[in-house]
C-alpha cells in the first residue's frame, strides 16, 4: 500500500509538471522563436493580464514558467525510482505552488 501511495504522487508530479512545462514551452517556442503573432492580440486594452502588452513579455514569461516546471519534471523522473515519499511531497507541494503564482499573475491587474 504504502508503494503505490508514492508511485501515485511520483507519477502526480510527473503528469502535472510535464503538462505544465510542455504547454509553456510550446507558446514560448511558438511565440519567442518563430513569431507566429497572427492569432494573439498583444497590446489590446482589454482585461488580460499585463504579459500579453506585447509577444516579448509573453514569450519570456511562458519561457520562465516553462523552465521551472520542466526542472520539476525533471526532478520528478528522477525521484520516481528512489521512493520516497518526503521528497515526492515536497515536489507535488511546489509544483502546486507554483502552478497557483501562475494563476494568481494570470489574474494580477496590468
């Protein structure tokens, strides 16, 4: 029982912060690399949050978030074969954590 509880957070850990950094990374690459602009509406008065005033801000804040959650990934497969469950709670914590900051930016006023 106790083995499955920290495959459940290991894989938990993997899953969210793969996600996370997989859909960050591929606007950044999107955005910042390739400027394909066309469908995003940068600068516009409406409420979004303050990184959409321009692609460059939009690009370097997907780019930011992206690396932290890949970085967790990273630290997640490696912790999935050393079991221990400190360490996977811990990194479900920050991933959490840092999922919520990015919210909460997403929401902050410009």
């Amino acid at each position: 029982m106790f083995a499955k509880r920290i495959r459940l957070f290991a894989i938990i850990n993997i899953l969210l912060a793969g996600l996370i950094a997989s859909i960050n990374l591929n606007e950044w690459i999107k955005v910042g690399v390739l400027d394909q602009t066309s469908d995003y509406t940068f600068g516009s008065k409406n409420t979004v949050p303050w990184y959409y005033s321009s692609s460059e801000y939009y690009s370097n804040y997907t780019m930011i978030i992206g690396f932290c959650f890949l970085l967790f990934f990273i630290i997640a497969l490696w912790v999935y074969d050393k079991k221990s469950v400190r360490i996977n709670i811990v990194l479900l914590l920050l991933n959490l954590l840092t999922a919520v900051i990015e919210i909460f930016i997403g929401i902050m006023p410009p």
